[in-house]
C-alpha cells in the first residue's frame, strides 16, 4: 500500500481559489461601485487586506511543510521554521 504523502497539494488549491475568489469580488466591487463609495466599501476593503495577509501567511506556512505527514516533518529540518510561520497566523 503507498504511503500518504500529506496535504500540500490540497492546501495549495484551496488557498488558491480562496484567494481568487477574493480578488475576483474585489474587482467586481470596485467596478460596480466606481464613484459612489461608502463606509462599508471601508469595511469590506479593510477585510480584503486581513484576508491577503492571511493568504500570504497560509502560502509561507505552505511553504514550510504545512501539510506534510508528521513522520516526514519531524525528520526534516523545518519544523521551526513552520512553527515560526504559523504563528503569524494567529
């Protein structure tokens, strides 16, 4: 039976559409809202900047190993490098 190789592979598109999804939004917004913006156009952009530095902390994380079997990340040398990572995350 093969050995599982982890969930890089995974994360990686699912952070991806995440962040295709969200830019894809923001354009629209931007375009159906050209000269009438408000408060909440101030929320939403605001949300939008929390969610692009979420994406860039979940690609460094990637990055690192996140998604990685256990038994591979414990033998390999970027276990603190991901845990220095993940931190950014929360």
């Amino acid at each position: 039976m093969p050995q599982h190789e982890g969930y890089q592979n995974t994360l990686n598109l699912t952070i991806s559409l995440c962040l295709t999804y969200t830019l894809c939004i923001a354009c629209v917004r931007i375009w159906i809202r050209k000269t009438a913006y408000g408060i909440d156009d101030f929320v939403i952009a605001v949300a939008t900047l929390v969610t692009l530095g979420n994406t860039a902390a979940s690609f460094a994380s990637l990055s690192e190993g996140l998604g990685l079997p256990w038994s591979k990340l414990e033998q390999s040398t970027k276990l603190p490098g991901l845990n220095k990572v993940t931190q950014m995350l929360t």
